[in-house]
C-alpha cells in the first residue's frame, strides 16, 4: 500500500489553524508524528509513506527530530511489527539542514525525492551508497545481489550484504529476489 501524507494537511489538523505552515516547537512535531502514526496503523503490513513537505514554509531541529528521525527509528531495522517505508518529497534547503542534522545525529538513511530522481540523505557507507547507485541504474523493477556485485565490482554474498542491510534500514524492499529501492519503482 503506498500512502501520501500531506504534512501541511496534518500541521493545520493538529493545531485547528488553517493559517500556519511552519513545523517549530517539539510539542507541535510529537502531535504531528502521531497524527502520522495514526494513518500508518491502517497501511497493512507493508506500506510506502510519501511525506511531503511541499506545502510546509520552514522546519527546525526538534521538529525535524520529532517528525522525521523518530518515525524512522520506530519503523525501522524490524522495531515495530509493520514494514514501513518512507520516501521525502518536496524537501527545500529550508528543509534540508534541519533533516540532514538528524538524520547524523541519529545515524539514520532517508529516500529523497527531487527533480531528477531519488537520492540517500544520511549516514551511510560508502558500500551503501555504492549498492544503492548500481540496484538504482538497474531499473525501476529492481535488482538481483548479483547483478548489483558486477556494477559494485565485488562479490555477490557482500552485494547481497550491503542490501540486506538497505532493506534493515528501511531505503530498500526486499521484493521476491530483488532489490527495490523505495521512490523508484511505479507504484512509489
């Protein structure tokens, strides 16, 4: 299941106020999180979630912390019982440093959506990257581990590794016997 999520949407929800755009205060970024976490708990098993920061003018540190890092801690490396993905989208640079500080400080990968495609913000390995970077130029339907060791130039139980790894932090899914990374595929 793929689920847009409109942070906007949920700002002005949670604080009744159709007027305000700024995700500031860790109080506001809590109450906007668990809206968020209300919407997932009817996903299924398995669900993509597109957080959009389209409509949303500036977001800070503890808010960034509240809303992004946190979901990403509950819902991945297997903590909680739902699969959950998450792709950013519409993250400008007056989004960018807030996510990108907790993204490190939490040692955590995110999908980002832009212009030209789908990248990794974060902390990872340079393998990681490298994993991404092949199973991406292999195409939207996803990659085997082999495919991916030929364009990473090492072994296929290291490639199979690195996106194992992906899939734990929650970039990549485990589809059948491919690798397919989140955003980049039709359906996400």
């Amino acid at each position: 299941m793929m689920n847009h999520i409109d942070l906007s949407s949920v700002l002005r929800r949670t604080l009744a106020c159709d007027l305000y755009s700024n995700l500031v205060t860790r109080p506001t970024g809590a109450a906007v999180r668990g809206q968020i976490e209300e919407m997932l708990e009817d996903s299924g098993p398995r669900a993509l979630t597109v957080i959009d920061f389209s409509h949303v003018s500036m977001i800070d540190l503890s808010c960034a912390d509240e809303v992004v890092a946190k979901l990403l801690l509950r819902y991945g490396a297997g903590t909680s019982s739902q699969e959950a993905y998450f792709l950013l989208r519409g993250v400008t640079e007056h989004h960018h440093d807030a996510i990108e500080a907790v993204l490190e400080r939490h040692e955590l990968i995110a999908a980002l959506e832009e212009d030209d495609g789908v990248r990794l913000i974060g902390t990872l390995s340079e393998d990681e990257r490298q994993a991404w970077d092949a199973a991406c130029s292999l195409g939207e339907g996803g990659a085997e581990a082999a495919d991916v060791a030929m364009r990473m130039g090492c072994e296929a139980s290291v490639a199979e590794d690195v996106l194992e790894t992906l899939c734990r932090r929650r970039v990549m899914m485990h589809v059948d016997d491919r690798f397919v990374a989140v955003g980049t595929s039709r359906d996400g």
